[in-house]
C-alpha cells in the first residue's frame, strides 16, 4: 500500500506512520508531505494509493489540497485527520475522501477508517 501522509505536524507524521506500520507490516510504501504544496508535487509521482490529510496547514489547507488530488486522479482514497470538529458530510463534494479521524489519533480508529476503502 502506498501511503502520502501530509501533515504539518511532525509528531502526527510519526504516529500516523507507527500505527501504518502496524496495519500493513512489510507492505507499506510511505512518503510524508509537510505541506499541500509538497504533497501535490510528490503525488503525480509517487502516485500513492491513499493519503492521510491534515486539514490546517499553512499554505495550501488540506480541503484544497484534496480538491486539487481529486482533480488529477480519483483512484486515491483520502483520510482527513483533524484536530477540528469536521463530518465526513462536510466533504460530500469531494468524493477521494472516505473517512475523518478527529484526533488524537488510535490505531482503532486508523483500522477503521482504512476498511472504509
């Protein structure tokens, strides 16, 4: 599985990337993004199978960026991680996002927001 996580926030990043590794061991590509800018320029070639997207960043925010991911492909399943209040209703016009884990962050909630796809 190829995972872009784009986040801003190192500390997400490193639990995002232990509890991936955890679902999916050894098949596990992952690359990580600090902002929507590096992410759409990592994604035309890393071409991930999902994405792991903070919502607040500075720059391009992680609405627009998933926006801009649908935009050149729609083979992506995107999971918004947040720390606001957000419902995956508030994303129906963007259909690569499958699932919001509001944080913290648990392994629980990653499994179940991957089954999703």
């Amino acid at each position: 599985m190829k995972i872009l996580v784009i986040d801003d926030s190192k500390m997400s990043q490193m639990v995002i990337h232990k509890f991936l590794k955890e679902m999916y061991a050894d098949h596990l590509d992952i690359k990580f993004a600090f902002s929507g800018e590096e992410a759409l320029d990592l994604f035309d070639s890393f071409k991930p199978d999902a994405c792991t997207v903070d919502i607040i960043m500075s720059g391009i925010d992680g609405i627009e960026t998933s926006k801009r991911m649908a935009q050149k492909s729609s083979n992506v399943n995107v999971v918004i991680v947040t720390s606001t209040d957000e419902k995956l209703e508030h994303f129906n016009d963007i259909p690569i996002i499958k699932e919001v884990i509001n944080k913290p962050i648990t392994l629980e909630k990653m499994k179940n927001a991957f089954e999703k796809f």
